[in-house]
C-alpha cells in the first residue's frame, strides 16, 4: 500500500527554516553567477509528495543545486554520518537543513524509519543511490537502501542527472527525468530480485538520460 497522503497538491511543509532559507538564497547565487547551472525539465520537481529524489553524486555542492528549483517542498536529504562529526555541523545540518544521517557501514534501521517518516508525512526524500562521489562510472555501484525505501512506501522516483561536478565559470547542465512508476513491482512484494529489479531499473534510467543528453 502506498504511502502516499491525500495532500490535492498543496505543500504540506511546515518546517520552514532559517537555514534552508540562507542555503536556497545561497545556491540561486551560485548557480547564476560563479557555478553556472542549467536546468533542463525543472517544472517536474513541482511533482506532488511523497516521492524520492534521486540524483547521481558528481560534487559536494550537489544537495544545493538539487533543492535550489525544488521550491514546492524543503528537501529532506539522506547524508554520510560522517559529515557530521562536529555536534555544531551536526545541529546545522539536521536541524536546519533537514538532513538525515545514516551510517553507510551498517545496517541503519533508525535512518531508514526517519526516511520511511519523511515520506508518510508526504515530504520529499532525496538519496544519492551512488552512496559516493568516487565511483569509475555513472551508476557503476547502486545501493539497495533506495530500492527498499521505494518498495516500501511505493512512491515515485524522481530523477535528476547532473553532467558534470561543478566548475568556477563552467556551465552545468541539470536534466529532471520522468517520474519513475515502480507500483508494478511493489505489487510483486518485497525481496531480493524484486530489490534487484529495482536497482536495474534506476541504473538503466540514468545511463539513458545520459546517451539522451549525449544526442544533444
């Protein structure tokens, strides 16, 4: 059964925050001066919550361009435990940016009950199913955790494909896939092909809207 509240396309975010705010304002500087950015499709981030944002991992700066045109909802982003280290990193990023943490090392069942929240509440989770910025190839290495999630609260998947890591002056370009439909298979129930179709599916979505931009 879905997730999936009963919303009629009204924002149902509530916690505004000062610190998202600064980094919204932060990014539209960015991306229009220093770090072109161009957006490609971005009207489909105005798609209805809950659903999953999921996007290929090229920079450190990523969750930033990514939330920037995502104005119907504040992004709640999964990130590496090891950002935050230092409690007033910490407090920033969980408290003011929303971000969840989770521990890539283990199996992180409260991160996955925080994320599995997010999208009960009819919010937007964004992953990066790459895990890191250091892999040889786009989608080389994609973790299940998304799949589950997805599975789980049988949402959409939303797909951004990012060209290239961020460069002072250097044009990046940003495309927005179609809304990925995975209620096929989450009819099918939970296990591991099922979780492994899944992977398939964002692996072979990506590597499209790759040669699709390649075309251009």
């Amino acid at each position: 059964m879905s997730t999936q509240p009963a919303n009629n396309g009204v924002s149902p975010d509530k916690e505004k925050t000062f610190w998202y705010t600064v980094a919204r304002v932060a990014a539209t500087i960015l991306v229009r001066g220093p770090f072109p950015v161009r957006y490609h499709n971005k009207e489909r981030f105005q798609l209805d919550a809950p659903y999953i944002l999921i996007s290929n991992h090229k920079s450190a700066l990523d969750p930033l361009i990514i939330a920037k045109p995502c104005k119907k909802y504040e992004v709640r982003f999964v990130g590496k435990k090891e950002l935050t280290k230092k409690k007033w990193v910490a407090h920033l990023l969980e408290k003011g940016l929303h971000m969840i943490t989770v521990d890539r090392h283990n199996s992180d069942l409260a991160a996955m009950r925080q994320c599995m929240k997010v999208l009960r509440e009819g919010r937007v989770l964004a992953i990066f199913p790459e895990g890191t910025r250091h892999l040889p190839d786009l989608m080389s290495e994609v973790e299940s955790g998304t799949a589950v999630l997805a599975l789980r609260a049988n949402v959409p998947l939303l797909p951004v494909y990012i060209s290239r890591k961020l460069s002072f002056l250097r044009l990046t370009h940003v495309y927005v896939g179609e809304p990925m439909d995975i209620s096929d298979l989450a009819a099918q129930g939970m296990d591991a092909a099922v979780v492994e179709q899944v992977t398939n599916r964002i692996r072979e979505t990506f590597l499209r809207m790759r040669a699709d931009t390649q075309k251009k």
